[in-house]
C-alpha cells in the first residue's frame, strides 16, 4: 500500500505536515504544496520516511 503513485511528485497527502514533531512543515494552500522552515526543523527525517511519493529529499546543511 506505500507504492507511489505519482513519480516523485508531492500530491498533498499532508504525511509530512502530520508528522512533524517540530512544526517545521508549513501548509502553502491548495495546489501550492508545502514550505520547510529550516529553523524549526531538528533534520529527524520523519517527513521523508512518511512521504509515500519520495517528493522530500534530505541533503546535508552546508556552514
């Protein structure tokens, strides 16, 4: 039931939004997706193991 179903495209499930213990995930309206604000966000990874179209993708902050 967690194959994707729309080739690495955000779809609005709202899994990210739901599972963010730090309230990084910011709703931007219908058809408009999603926002991270990076200074919230701890970097746990939840939200990437939660989206079930692999449209998140972790990459490491540069300093």
């Amino acid at each position: 039931a967690r194959r994707c179903l729309s080739c690495g495209n955000c779809f609005e499930c709202d899994n990210c939004y739901g599972v963010c213990p730090d309230n990084a995930v910011i709703k931007l309206g219908p058809g408009k997706r999603f926002e991270f604000n990076y200074e919230y966000c701890k970097g746990c990874g939840v939200c990437v193991a939660e989206c079930p179209c692999g449209a998140i993708k972790m990459v490491p902050e540069e300093i």
